[in-house]
C-alpha cells in the first residue's frame, strides 16, 4: 500500500459545527504525530486547539499536504473553498481527501495539480486492482470490530485495541476500511467503494498473511442488521477471517439509525449470526466481547446495564472511552497463547 | 432503464468451445425474437444452428447491434477479433458486450464508434447513479432465486418461472443481474460490479414498486456459502425484498465451485438462513422450492434425491429443464391469492 504524505495541515474549511470534524479530530486524537497545524477559513467557529497556519507556514515546517478534515454538506466540496485548495497546491501541498465526490473530477484542481506537479489522493477511490476472495487460511491473527449498526464505535474500538495490544510489548497492525481511518493509519481500503465483487477479496488483501504472533485489528463497516449495507459487512467478514471479533453496540438505540422502520437485533442473535456467518471461512471464529457506547447513560445506568449483560452472555462488556479495552486484550491472549 | 438496441447479430469470434458461447446459446433459447443471425470467423467451429449473416447482411435485415455472444478466455478482446467489430461498426451496428474489460477502453473501437456516431454498451459496467438501500416494503410481489453456489441454475430458473407465469396469463417481469440475463431482457443491472455500498439500493431500484398482482422474478447471483460473493448475494436479497425464493442446487456437488476447501450446505440449513438474512427487510420471506441441476443423475438416483428431499423439507422438488417449474408456480399462486 502506498503511503499517504504526511504530515498534514488539517483543514476545517467555514464550518461552525464540530459533528462536520470528525476526521480532523480523528487525526488529532489518534496520529497526533501527522499533523502539523490546522488551517480554517475566518467564518469557522470551530478548532481542533492546534496551531493555526497558513499552507505555506505549514509547508516550510514540513508539511506535505492539507487533508481535508470536514465533511462538506451534502458531500461535494463547495465552490467557495476552491481557491483555498488551489493556494495549498501553490504553497507546496499535495491534497487529501475522503469524499464522494473526487478531487481529481474537478477541473480547476486538477489543471491546477497537473501544472505544479502535485497529487490529489482521493483516498475514498481505490486505486488497487483486487482479486475475488479465496477463502483460504493464512498465517497471523485477526480481530474485527463489527456492529449492531453504523457508527457505533468500530473505528474507535480497533484503533483502541491496536494502541493497546502494542503499548503492552505486543505486535499488532489497525487496518482501516473507511475514509478516516484510512487517514489516520496512512493507508488502507475504502471497502465500501470497492466494486461488490471484489468486498472480500480486498478485505483478504488488506490484512495478507503475517508471523504467528502478529494481530491485524481490522476496522469493521455497517451491520448484518443494516438494510443498505448488510452485503459491505458480510464480504469484510469472509475476508477478514477474524479469529476473534467485538461487537460494537449502543444500548439506547432501539432501531437501526435512520432506519425507524428496522428494529435493533438481540444481543444473542446477533452474536450468533456473526460466528455463523463468520464460520465459513474461519471455523475458529469467537466473540471478544461487546464494546459500548454509553456516552448517553448515567453512570449508574451504564453499570447496572454492563452487569446485566455481561452476565446474560457469558462476555466482557467495556466502553473504551471509559473502561479502556484490557477486556478485550485479555480475550487476544487466549488465542495466542 | 435504456433498452439495449435488439435485434442482434451475435458474433461467436473464433470460438471451438460451446461452453464458452454460454451467452449466445442463452439469447438464442430465452429471446429467439432479439435474434437475426449469427456471424463467426473461419476459425470458429461453435454453431448455433442460425443463419449466418455478414454484419451488413444482418443490418440490411434490420439489426441493430452485433453482440458478443462469447467469453474470450481471460476476458479481454483479443487483437484478433479488432478489425472484425470495426467492420460490425462500419456496416451501421452497435456493439454489445458483458466483459470486465469495457470496449470503450480499446482506444480503437472508441474512435470508430465516435467517428461513425455509433454507440459501445458495456452492459456489466451500470451507468445508473444508484442510492442507497431503503429497506422500506414497496407494492407488488417478488421472487428471488438463490443458491447453494454459483453457477447451478439461478437464470434459467428465473427465466422459465417469468415466462411460465406471464403463458399460465399472470403478470411478471423477469429482472436480469447479470450479463448474460441482462441481454436478454435487454436491460439490468450488473450487480456484482456495483460499488459495494449500492447493492441493495440497486436491487431495490431494479425491482421497484408495481401493481399488487405482478411479480419481479429476479436472478440472484453468488451465494451466502461463497467465500468471495457472499456480500453480493446478501446486499442483493436485502434489496429484492422477496416474498418467496427458489433455492437452486446441484445434488452432485460436494464442495464449492473452484472452493474445494468449502463444503456445501445442508439444505435445510441453507433454506433457514436465507429467510433469517431476508427477514430483515420482508418478514414474510419464504421457499418456494429447490431447483435442481440434475443432468448429472441417472434417472433412477434423481428420482430418489428428489423424493427423499421434497420429503425431508416439505418442499417441491424439480428440475426445471425435466419438470418445468409448474411446483413453484403453485407457491405463487398461493402468495397471490
């Protein structure tokens, strides 16, 4: 995988609503060490607390290109950041970015990046020709997160145990699927932009074989019990070939999000349709644990419910944010041992 | 959707081998009224037992396109089929094909067809910007054809049901999901080369609302027990939203096609898990039945399967080639009723 040019300068764009942010919080919290500085419009109302500066400041520190860390509304950049991006171009910078739409489709960058000798890395597109799935074993260890739903925790959960298992002596590698998660490791797949023959063989390139000893913590996507996204799930989970997952989960959600009309599945079921399923290219596959969100909870709330639960399944249950994942981790040295 | 421009003049290149004419044969069996002829090179040894026609012969006859009606092995064109559809270009045809490789990328082809004002449909490649999933139930019923593997039937089962249905004076319309299918009805969508977060927002725009007594008899593709395509056979039934499924298979099959590492499921189990995945979005999901590719039996040993079967599953049984579909048809009527 070719790596994305960091260090950045993390671009907030005129956004005045911190939920637009996550990518560049994302990348402040978890690759503190990729970025240099962020960079805002004089509309913005929101800041990351980094250094503000300006492409060329940032380029004479070191920088090698501005990442875009803001979803733009409706998901296609607005015409009034474009002499933004063009200046960063001039200061030196090549572009990153997770969206939809490609840098690369919009002449006035690309003209723009062809005269100066840059790259616009759209990191959403892969640019990797893959392979159909073999379903064959191969060496190393592997752990997904998987959901009950969408944006639950996945990436924060792997990225969390990845930072852990090594922080404790041990060799591990996150392996991300998605836009931000793809930024803050500096490479990875965009497994739900890949062509849908082509899911769980881009899973298996993602995470090759590797030593005994090396886990892959792969970031999962969607869920079984997603109506438009079940299939994404189901082919990273064949191509994963976990050996152990956790199941992400927030306990006060009662439907799917954005989907009122499809109900929450039982914790048991759901547990059990992903060793099922999971199965078929793994035989060995097993639970971690579940790893909430409880950021809506009281406290006691959260421990009477994670009592409960744990109990009920016979499993660790944490909210990393709270709990941390040592739960998990203790689940990750059974298998290797 | 675009109709693709029929009647056809369907080019077999220089083709020795039947198996690799799967699409000709196809057009010729289910959509003889798309037909005009057939042209092959000198080389070619493969019949289908039309009359052959020169490309200017056919389009003096009315033909609309050649259509390629074979697999070059390894799927690409190769060089020695160019100057045949260049000359298919000049004697006033478009040209049809369903290869991964897309002929508007061979730089000759393109600059024929911009030149004389003709058009290259890559019918694997969808030009439709699909959305997401929705999950929400729409008017009308639906029957999806499944499978314990691929390539065991789940065309030609569709195809013989639709076309049954609509002679019995009922309403359906058969939905192609591959290339072969896709030239038949003259339009589709290929859903395996759909980006992957769109599988089953293609599959619902490719089955959409209708009239309470019509059915979509839709081909399905892959299977929940294939290591590679198992998140396209979900994404695909999540979408389809199918009131009854035809699980098709193939008695003599131990393993997976090309997948000697991944045995075939109990049939049993299959059934139970295509209806627990498919409830997601249509609670009241059912089997219609098995269909079988029985052309390896004798006639004694796939009486036997078919009783002892139908028996263990309280389920038809048949072979649509040997026994038509008239058993599934029954399931229909009652889901009609």
């Amino acid at each position: 995988m070719t790596d994305l040019p960091s260090p950045y300068l993390l671009f907030l764009g005129d956004t005045r609503n911190e939920t637009y942010a996550k990518t560049a919080f994302g990348l402040r919290d978890w690759a503190p060490e990729t970025v240099i500085g962020e960079y805002a419009m004089p509309e913005a109302t929101v800041t990351l607390g980094l250094e503000r500066l300006t492409p060329a400041e940032a380029a004479s520190r070191g920088a090698r290109a501005l990442l875009l860390g803001i979803a733009p509304v409706g998901g296609a950049i607005p015409a009034h950041w474009l002499s933004e991006l063009v200046a960063a171009l001039e200061a030196g910078l090549d572009i990153v970015a997770g969206l939809h739409q490609r840098l690369a489709d919009i002449p006035e960058l690309a003209a723009t990046a062809r005269r100066l000798g840059r790259t616009l890395h759209d990191v959403r597109h892969p640019t990797v020709s893959f392979s159909t799935g073999t379903g064959l074993p191969r060496m190393g260890k592997r752990l997904l997160t998987v959901g009950t739903d969408c944006a639950l925790g996945k990436k924060y959960t792997a990225l969390a145990i990845a930072k852990r298992w090594r922080a404790l002596g041990g060799n591990a590698d996150f392996r991300a699927t998605g836009q931000t998660g793809i930024m803050i490791a500096g490479h990875g797949v965009a497994i739900d932009a890949v062509v849908a023959d082509f899911i769980a063989g881009a899973a298996e390139w993602l995470s090759p074989a590797n030593s005994a000893d090396h886990w892959d913590i792969i970031e999962g996507q969607g869920s079984l019990y997603h109506p438009a996204f079940a299939g994404v799930t189901l082919g990273l989970l064949h191509g994963a070939q976990p050996d152990l997952f956790v199941l992400c989960h927030d306990p006060t959600r009662g439907t799917i999000y954005g989907y009122p009309h499809i109900p929450m599945p039982d914790l048991a079921d759901a547990i059990a349709l992903y060793e099922q399923l999971g199965r078929l290219t793994n035989p060995a596959i097993a639970c971690a644990g579940i790893s909430i969100n409880s950021s809506k909870m009281s406290d006691p709330e959260r421990q009477d419910w994670m009592a409960r639960t744990s109990d009920r399944l016979g499993l660790p249950v944490a909210d990393p944010l709270r709990d941390g994942v040592d739960a998990f981790i203790q689940r990750m040295q059974t298998v290797t041992a």
